[in-house]
C-alpha cells in the first residue's frame, strides 16, 4: 500500500511543478534575532504568510437606523415586546423598550414586526456549486485524492451567484462556504459576509478564522472506491475512512515538527533551511495548531462516535458534525465533547447514512445541551431557514421538549456564530456587535412571514418593499427574469 | 391567517401506537365540531359534523348529529380538511435512493415505455408512505423519472392506505420533454420534438387506418401495450404528463396539443407564468414546486416562487409538487410559500386537493369534504398550510390512521438516551 500517494499531493506530476514555485515565493518576512550567537551569518527567517488572500470586505455605506415598537428575539434567548434597535456605524448601538433615535436616523416603525439577528448558515456551496449548476460551475469537489486540504473553497467562489441575494432576501447575513463532501478532507471553507463583491475577498468576513471540511462514511468511499477518482481504490470501506484521517493527522503532527524543529534551530542561531513546503499538510497543520476550525460530515452517530476518538487521538478539535442526522442517538456525548450538531429539520432518507433522521433531531440535541444549529446544504433551503427551526421547534414541542422562540434563535445565530468562531462579532443583537439584523414582515416561525430588510454591518442589502434597490446578479442581467421577485 | 390555538396535540402524537400494524377499516366515525374546509380552499363549515361510514363521506353538516354507534373524534377548535395530494413523487417506487439497492423509479437503460405502467412495482409497505400520511398528505401521483429516452411510461394515483392503495392506476402518460431528456434524445431538441411528432403521428395514422378498416376484423390481433396507450391519449382518456420547462419549449408543447387534439398536464413548468395567459386558453394545468426559484439551468432563467399566484390568477389550474419524495409531506408547507409569495390561501388549499383530483382523474372519489366521497379527513392543531402545525388525526378512506412511522419509532426510542435503546421496544 502506498500511503504517500494518497496522502501527499505534492507527489502528483501535473502539480508538482507549481508547488515547488510556490514554496520558493514563500512570503519571507520577520528577520527574527538581529543579533545571533556565534556561529556567522544566517539566512533570511522564512514564516509561512497565513493570510495570503486577505479579505478586502468593506461595510456598504450606512447611516444610522433605529427600528421601533416590534417583537425583538435577541437571538441570547431573550424576546422583548415593543422592543427598540439602534444600528450606526455599522454596529448594534442600543436594544431595548426605550432607545431613542439620533438626529438624522431612519426611524422604521415596526409595530407588529419582528426583529432577530441575521441568520448565518454555517453550511452552504454557493459561489462553490453556483446557478446555473452547469458543468462549468461544478466547482466543489476536488475528487482527484481523498485529502486535498490544500483546496479551498474561496479560490472557486463565484460572487455573481444569483443564490446570495435569493439567501438575502431569507435574512442570510454571513455563511460558511465549504468544499463538498467527496474527500475524507475537502479543503478549506470561508466564512462571508452576504454582500455582493466584485472578487473573492470582497465577501470575506474580516477575522473569521478559516474552517476545514472533512466528511465521514458513504461519500468517500463510494467516491474512491470504485478507482474512479484514485488509481488507489481506497478508502473503499470506513475502515479506509478512519485510517486515511488517521495518517493524514500523523503527517501533520510530522510537517509541524519539522516547522518547529527549523524555527527552535534558527533562534538558537543555526542557519538552516525551511522545511519544504506543503499545501495539503499546510491547512492539516493548521487545525493541529487551532487556527482551523473543522466541520465534519457526518450522519451516522457510531461514525461521529470513532471521529470524536480521533479528534482525541491527535489532540484537535471539532467544531461540529455537519448534517448530523443521528446526532439524537448521542446528544449526550457531543455534549460532553463540546462538539456542535449543524443539522436539517426533516431531510433524510435519501441515502443509508440519513435513513433514521427523525424531525426531532434539532430540539433533541438542544434538550441534551449540546450545541444544535439548523443548516441548509442547499441554494433553496438557505432561503427559508427560519421555517426549518419553526418546523423543528413544533415538532420538539410535539414530543414534550418545551422551547421558547426566542431560545429556539440561538439555532440561526449565536450557535452559528459559535461554530465559525465568529461569535464576538455577531450572532446576538448586542451592543458593539455588527449590525447584521433581519425585520421579519411578521413572526419568523411562520410560513407566511418574510424577511422586509436585511442589514449586513447597517446597511441594507434586501429590501422586499423596493425590488428595483435589490442588487442583480451580473449573470442575471439581459436574461428572462431579471430583477423579477423571486 | 388566524391561528387556532393547539389543545391536544401532544396526546394525539402517542395515540394508538399498538394499532401500527393494523388500521382500523370501516368504521363508522364522527368528526364533530371543527372548522371544516370542504372544497379545497372553500366551502368552509363551522362546528361541522362529518359522517364516515363504509369509508365514504356519508354527509357533512353544520352542528349535524351523530347517530348512534359512531365513534366521535372531537375537533373542536381545530381545522378540518381533505386529505392532502402530493402532486408528483416516487412514492411507493423508491426507499433508499442512493446506494440502497433498487429504485423502481428508475430504468436508466429502457428506451420506449410507453405501455410500462408503475403499479405492479408499487410498495405500500415503503417507510416513506407512513412519515407522509402522519402529515396530512393521503394521497400521491408516483410515477417513474427516468429512462433511456423521453418515455417514462404510465404513472398513477395511489391513497397512502396499506393495501388497496392504488386508485387509480395508468392515470396519464409521462413524457420527460426537458433539456436532460433532449441529451439523451439525439442530443437535440430539434431530435427530440421530431421523434415526439413522428410517434404521435404514427399512432395517430395508424387509429385513422383501423377506424378506415371498419369491422373488418381478418386482421386484428392483440394490441401493444404502446398501442393500447398511445390510442387512450390521442381519444383524449388520459392526459399526457409532460415535463417542460422553458418557455419555448413550453410554446412548442402547446402546439403539439393543438396538433393531436390530446389532453395534455404541464410540469416542472419553471417559466410557465412567461405564457400563463396561453396555458389558461389551452385549458393546461400546471403542477410545479414554488419553492424553485432559482436559475439551476438555462431552461430556468425566469423561474420565481411568484410563478403559482400568477398562474392561478390568469386562470390556470395549479398543483404542487414536494421537494423530494421522501419529503412528500412538505408539500404543505410549499403550497404556504406560495401563498407567501402572492397565491391566495383558498387556491394553495385547492393546488393540495381539489385541483390534483382533477388533473389526475381522481374527482369523482377524492379531493372534497362531501358525500359519497373516500373519506379522506385530517384535523389540524391549525391553519393547516403553517409550519407549525400538524394533523391530530388522518383518516385515509376511512381507516383511521395511527400517527406513527418508523420516524416517530426511532423518536421514542431515544426520548431519553440510556446504554442501549435497542432493548426498550
């Protein structure tokens, strides 16, 4: 069996060339110990640049604007009535049943509306797998090898899908871009804000730290297994799973030393050359380190029971199980393990792996107390999110789990926030925190409500009172539709 | 919408769970003082009681008695409706679609079904039918979705009972007409429109030739199953299905139903408002999913979740179709976002009963509160079309039927999580 193969893309021909490129142009940058002991001269300090597609995301224009008299979920599990919100600045400024309005602000009476903090979707491929899903744009899955960590997902995003304003207008105000879920690894995913951009980072959400997506059972095996995608024929079984996370954590451990071992050799006034560089175990090292947050595919719970040991084993942790179907049959556990469950409210069945999902997941695992957030997977159901918790709130209720909407929020929001680690910027209508608000036209756990605004950082990106404001999509332009109400 | 306020929706979800296995058949049953829906969307019926005998609907009245010997359901406070149709799935063709073993939906290598029919495939026993009766929703269209070319044979209407389930099998003709089908087609619309006419042509020819020849009967021999077929559509019996969804190509099929005479069911139908004023003059219903609003393919620029409200406005009939099979249930909530999104209530309520009935030939036993009707009855805990409310009772041709699944199993089982669940049945 050859390991390498499988595990170190630096060993594929047609990449080989330009990963040796790469890893000469290596930023170098901080000439550490001016002054070394002894032994001559060193050459330059090489430090890996960790933020070599920085987010150039700027706030759209905002005045300030205060919404008065509606029903307020804070999304902290705290609802006021006749509540009050002031946004300047780009930020939450004041919350509460007496905030009054500063010269010049937008005052919205919102007598008989609701107020919640933006969703945030910690599970979506738009701009990865973008409208129109042509070939083209199949831009997801790099298939060629179980681990392709150094994919990632921000170098496929497409700002010009027409998804982020359709997941606007159902008061989507930042989401987590992820890779699919053919790898065991898939790569990295970013977190954006839902504001159009000419590029890339433009979406980008500033000091998000990155995730990595990983996924167990059925896909990875039937993606490889078959020799389709990998002259290697392996993982074919989750024995294979669980061994190829396995050895790519232990090269990881392996890369890191050799990272630390040259920096301890450089301080101490050796000159020695930088390990050589690898992309792939560049992002594995990464988690190893906590810079990295993994997100998990994962629906089976004795899949997420061996991954919760493996996270153990080398010492990491996982930020949640995405999809999470059986999260219900180990609340508990994941509860004890600090891991969050991003799951759907009803879909299941469509495979093995998602045939015992119950509609009771979602308030199952909040009952545990463990970390629950509802997720989409798909350019539709981003739309409508706040129904997906309105369903999964009725169903715990049903079966005796009593949730107040306001606690059932902190499925949209803060558990989101959390989970990207992006929870000291928004996810809560606190003051300080950005301004990314949705008015709901009624309550949100409707059917019939809608989102009347989105604000991203104060400013409005959706306004279903003025279609003609809404940002169009280049693609859309000059087509049937355009600029139609979606 | 005003909603009611839910009194017993919690006994209701752990009512009966030893009947799973056996429903109830026959019995006579009351269903006292809801707010009844008889018609779809209208026909409403305040404290209604509604008779069920023989499994039909023997009589609906306003504040009407019971005879005695009837078992009373009481649904006071509580909504009343038909039970729902979803309006194109697999049910009953398909349990685990991916790596599951077979799907009966599907003949990836079959070209020329047209006289296939879905019914001796039909699973009742599939997982997938009781999650979906427990919703609300008693009845499906099922049919077949793929094939090697653009026939996808002869689907039918089935009521989501344990057996006797089909109601009305051979129901219409599925014809895939979309830009996936023109791939497999020549690789061409152009290939694909020309073999649909030189089919219909040819069967046209040769009724036109049979009818010429009178009685003579010297040459008559058992017809195909094609033929059978073929001859039930272009003498207007059953209705072709066709799945279209640019509006050109939706132009192209009104004037293929000009051309043959025949009766024809648009689905899919993503640009369809483009052309509702022509669909409503063809006398074309149109069943689709007003939860699509996205551009997924070139044949779906102009797709809107407004598309239902404004077909229904210029007159076409509408239905809906759930956003997956295994989710058949949520084609409720999808006839809600397309009120949210401009349909008024009592048409999504007629897009759930009274129109599939219709459009499907099921009418004269399905889709309306009335008498001599299957009785299909659910009582809600609310406005039936909101996402948090569900049914406290089904009754599906007059079965009462326990509100549990292999769902609601697998829920009690870990209520509360202890080493091993398996043993706690």
């Amino acid at each position: 069996m050859n390991k390498r193969k499988v595990f170190a893309p630096h060993t594929r021909g047609r990449t080989e060339s330009w990963l040796k490129t790469a890893a000469t142009t290596v930023a170098a940058v901080a000439l550490l110990a001016a002054c070394t002991p002894g032994d001559g001269e060193q050459g330059e300090y090489v430090e890996i640049d960790r933020d070599p597609f920085p987010s150039s995301y700027t706030p759209l224009p905002s005045g300030a604007t205060l919404i008065t008299g509606a029903t307020i979920l804070d999304g902290m599990g705290g609802m006021i009535e006749g509540g009050s919100i002031l946004m300047e600045g780009g930020k939450v400024v004041a919350v509460g049943t007496d905030v009054s309005a500063p010269d010049g602000a937008t005052v919205i009476d919102a007598a008989g509306r609701w107020v919640t903090p933006g969703i945030i979707d910690v599970h979506s491929h738009l701009g990865v797998y973008p409208s129109p899903g042509v070939q083209a744009h199949s831009d997801g899955n790099e298939v060629g090898d179980p681990v392709t960590a150094d994919a990632w997902a921000e170098h496929a995003l497409w700002p010009q899908d027409p998804g982020f304003i359709r997941a606007a207008a159902g008061g989507i105000t930042s989401l987590q871009l992820l890779p699919g879920s053919a790898n065991l690894v898939g790569g990295r995913s970013v977190t954006i804000k839902n504001v159009p951009g000419r590029v890339a980072q433009d979406m980008k959400f500033p000091g998000a730290p990155y995730g990595m997506k990983m996924a167990c059972g059925e896909n990875p095996k039937r993606v490889y297994g078959g020799g389709n995608n990998s002259p290697e024929y392996r993982p074919s079984t989750r024995m294979g799973n669980v061994a190829g996370y396995r050895q790519a954590w232990a090269d990881a451990q392996d890369y890191q030393r050799r990272w630390d071992k040259y920096e301890r050799d450089y301080k101490a006034g050796k000159d020695v050359l930088p390990p050589s560089r690898d992309l792939n175990l560049d992002t594995l090292a990464g988690v190893l380190r906590g810079d990295i947050r993994v997100h998990m595919h994962c629906y089976r719970a004795d899949d997420m029971g061996q991954m919760l040991d493996v996270m153990k084993e080398f010492n990491y942790q996982i930020a949640s199980f995405q999809h999470a179907v059986e999260s219900y049959k180990i609340a508990d556990k994941l509860a004890e393990d600090n891991v969050c469950s991003a799951m759907w409210a009803d879909w299941y069945g469509f495979k093995m792996e998602a045939y015992d999902g119950i509609r009771e997941n979602i308030p199952f695992v909040h009952k545990a107390g463990a970390c629950a957030i509802v997720h989409s997977d798909s350019s539709s159901g981003i739309q409508r999110l706040n129904q997906e918790a309105a369903k999964a709130l009725a169903d715990g209720r049903k079966a005796g789990v009593d949730i107040s909407k306001a606690d059932a929020w902190t499925w949209l929001s803060l558990n989101p926030a959390r989970s990207l680690g992006v929870a000291d910027k928004t996810g809560s209508l606190e003051p300080g925190k950005d301004a990314d608000v949705v008015l709901w036209s009624g309550d949100p756990f409707s059917v019939y409500s809608k989102a009347d605004l989105t604000f991203v950082d104060g400013a409005v990106i959706f306004d279903r009172a003025n279609p003609d404001n809404n940002p169009v999509m280049d693609f859309e332009l000059g087509q049937p539709g355009e600029g139609d109400v979606k | 919408m005003r909603k009611l306020i839910s009194i017993a929706a919690f006994a209701a979800t752990t009512f009966a769970a030893a009947a799973f296995t056996a429903p109830l058949s026959a019995e006579d049953i009351a269903i006292t003082g809801g707010r009844a829906f008889t018609n779809g969307g209208s026909g409403e019926v305040e404290n209604a009681t509604i008779l069920v005998s023989g499994g039909k609907i023997t009589s609906v009245t306003s504040g009407g008695a019971v005879p005695d010997g009837y078992r009373v359901i009481d649904a006071s406070g509580k909504w009343v409706t038909a039970g729902f149709m979803a309006s194109d799935t697999t049910l009953g063709l398909s349990e685990v679609s991916l790596s599951g073993g077979i799907v009966d939906s599907s003949a990836p290598k079959e070209k020329n079904m047209i006289g296939v029919s879905v019914t001796p495939a039909y699973n009742p026993a599939s997982t997938f039918i009781a999650n979906t009766r427990i919703e609300g929703v008693t009845r499906a269209m099922t049919r077949m979705t793929n094939s090697g070319d653009m026939w996808l044979g002869l689907g039918a209407v089935v009521k989501m009972t344990d057996s006797d389930a089909v109601a009305r099998e051979k129901a219409f003709l599925v014809i895939d007409l979309d830009e996936g089908s023109a791939t497999e087609v020549g690789g061409s619309r152009a290939v694909l429109w020309h073999k649909l006419n030189e089919k219909f042509q040819a069967a046209k020819d040769k009724m036109d030739k049979a009818a010429d020849n009178g009685d003579d009967k010297k040459d008559a021999k058992r017809p195909s199953a094609e033929d059978v077929t073929m001859k039930a559509v272009l003498s207007g019996d059953i209705p072709v299905y066709a799945i279209v969804n640019r509006k050109a190509d939706i132009e192209q099929l009104i004037a293929f139903q000009n051309r043959f005479g025949i009766r024809v069911i648009l689905s899919g139908a993503g640009e369809a408002w483009m052309v509702a004023d022509m669909l409503a003059a063809a006398g074309i219903p149109v069943v689709l999913d007003p939860s699509a609003n996205l551009p997924s393919n070139f044949d779906l620029l102009a797709r809107t979740s407004a598309a239902a409200g404004r077909l229904h406005a210029a007159g076409v009939k509408v239905a809906f179709i759930p956003p997956g099979t295994q989710n058949a249930r949520l084609v409720v909530q999808n006839a809600g976002i397309a009120v949210s999104m401009g349909m008024p209530w009592d048409a999504a309520m007629d897009a759930l009963t009274t129109n599939p009935a219709e459009i499907f030939g099921v009418s004269d036993s399905y889709g309306r509160l009335a008498a001599g009707m299957d009785a299909d009855v659910v009582v809600w805990d609310g406005d039936p079309l909101e996402v948090m409310s569900s049914p406290d009772a089904v009754l599906i041709a007059g079965d009462d039927i326990p509100l549990v699944s292999r769902q609601t199993k697998l829920r009690d089982r870990y209520q509360d999580l202890d080493r091993s669940p398996g043993f706690d049945r």
